[in-house]
C-alpha cells in the first residue's frame, strides 16, 4: 500500500507541476500577444517612430544640431543649436516642403545667452513644434 500511496503522490506532484507548466505558458502567450500589439502600433502608419525621426533628422541643415528629439503621439518636438536664426527657417521651410506634417512652428529661438532678440550671425537655440495629421 506504500508503494501505491507514493506512486499516487508522485502522480499528484506531477500534475500540479503540469498545471503551473500550463499556466506560466499561456501567461507567456498573453505577453507576447500583448507585445505584438504594440509593436504594431508603435510601427504602424502614423506612429512610425524611425520614420518620422528619419524626416526630422534628415530636413536639418548642416548648421544645426539636436539637442534632443521628442516624439509623441500627435507631436514631435526637436530642440538644438544652430549657426543662425537662418538655419532654424530653413528648416522649418524644409520641414513644411515635405507636405507631411499639419503644422511646423518655431516655439523658441534665443541666443546662447537666453536673449529672446537674436542678431543675425548669432548662434541661436532652439525649439520647434511638429504637429502630425491626424
């Protein structure tokens, strides 16, 4: 009757340990489906993410540089330096030139001083608003 009784334990054992086998896989199923739907939402159409840093990247002129890139659901928000307040028109109208975006705008642009009034020639920072259709 031991023997019996052990085999029935071990059977038991081995039931519970196929029964939490079962369930850690479909709570791994769970979590990949979830992690699928969003990477396709993150890849997807509007919210490209490489897309949509690879148009802001792209359109700046060689006289500026990031500072950093935000890139939201509705908006991007690029901030940097540049060589002149022309730099940051240029490439605002380069971003406009894409047709890709609701609005491009100048949010901010002082000197490297914190001066709101910025001459000509005067390295200037940055910060530009881009709204994505919607």
């Amino acid at each position: 009757m031991t023997a019996a009784n052990q085999q029935l334990r071990q059977a038991q054992q081995a039931t519970d340990a196929a029964g939490q086998t079962e369930t850690a896989i479909k709570k791994m199923l769970t979590d990949t489906a979830s992690a699928r739907q969003e990477f396709r939402h993150i890849s997807g159409g509007q919210n490209d993410f490489a897309a949509n840093l690879k148009l802001v990247t792209d359109a700046l002129p060689a006289q500026a540089r990031f500072t950093s890139v935000d890139v939201a659901d509705r908006q991007i928000t690029v901030k940097g330096t540049a060589a002149s307040v022309f730099n940051v028109v240029d490439y605002v109208a380069a971003l406009e030139a894409l047709h890709k975006y609701a609005e491009v705008r100048i949010v901010s642009m002082d000197d490297n001083k914190g001066n709101a009034v910025v001459t000509p020639g005067t390295e200037v920072i940055f910060t530009v608003a881009i709204s994505r259709r919607a």
